[in-house]
C-alpha cells in the first residue's frame, strides 16, 4: 500500500475504530470502510488501472473512494487532484489518487465528511 493508503488506515483506526472490509475475492487489494451504526461505506481503498480514470495509461495506481455533497462536486472538479466517484455514484462519491497530490490534512478532513454523510 502507498505511504498516503497507509496513513488513512491508521487515521480511521485512530478516529473511528474501524478496518478496512475485504469484500471481494477477486479483488483481494480492494476494500471498504464502513459506519457500524448505518452499515453505510464511508470510503474505498481500490487499486485499478489509470485508464479507468481517463488516463491513456495501464499503470496500477491505489486511490480513495469518500462521499461528498452533489452540491459540492463541480468546485471539488476544477481541482485537477480530483476525479469524479471510480465505480460509485458519481454525483455523491469522488475519487483522489493515493500519489501524494492531495496533503495528508486535506484527505482527513474529506474523510471526515464522507464518515458523517454515511451517518444518514
């Protein structure tokens, strides 16, 4: 896992108390976090080719799935950093590659938001 996949794991243990759900057998690298009051995910940790995201390129690269409010998504966008939802909801969900181009702080902070917009 990236230094950032690493520093987020530790972040939500450390706030939340919570790990990450390895759901799929055929993705084994892939996981979830998830509220254990509303059952809701909260945030991904997937690992997925960059063309997925656009990119004209088969590289690997590990990136985060966090909820966002739909009215907050076209600001979020002009951030070139930010990508709309991989594999979700693309009017609540967003996406940040773990390569370091989003800091530390920034990333917890989204991630506290996602955590309480999965609490509904």
């Amino acid at each position: 896992k990236s230094a950032q996949a690493k520093m987020l794991v530790e972040y939500v243990r450390n706030t939340y108390q919570d790990e990450l759900e390895f759901l799929w057998k055929k993705f084994p690298q892939n996981a979830v976090w998830r509220r254990k009051d509303s059952k809701k995910w909260y945030g991904a940790v997937l690992t997925v080719p960059k063309n997925r995201l656009g990119f004209d390129s088969v590289e690997l690269v590990e990136l985060v799935d966090l909820r966002i409010e739909p009215a907050a998504m076209q600001n979020l966008l002009l951030n070139k950093a930010y990508y709309v939802g991989y594999h979700m909801n693309k009017k609540h969900w967003f996406t940040v590659i773990l390569d370091g181009s989003v800091p530390n702080a920034e990333l917890c902070k989204r991630l506290d938001n996602s955590y309480a917009l999965a609490a509904k």
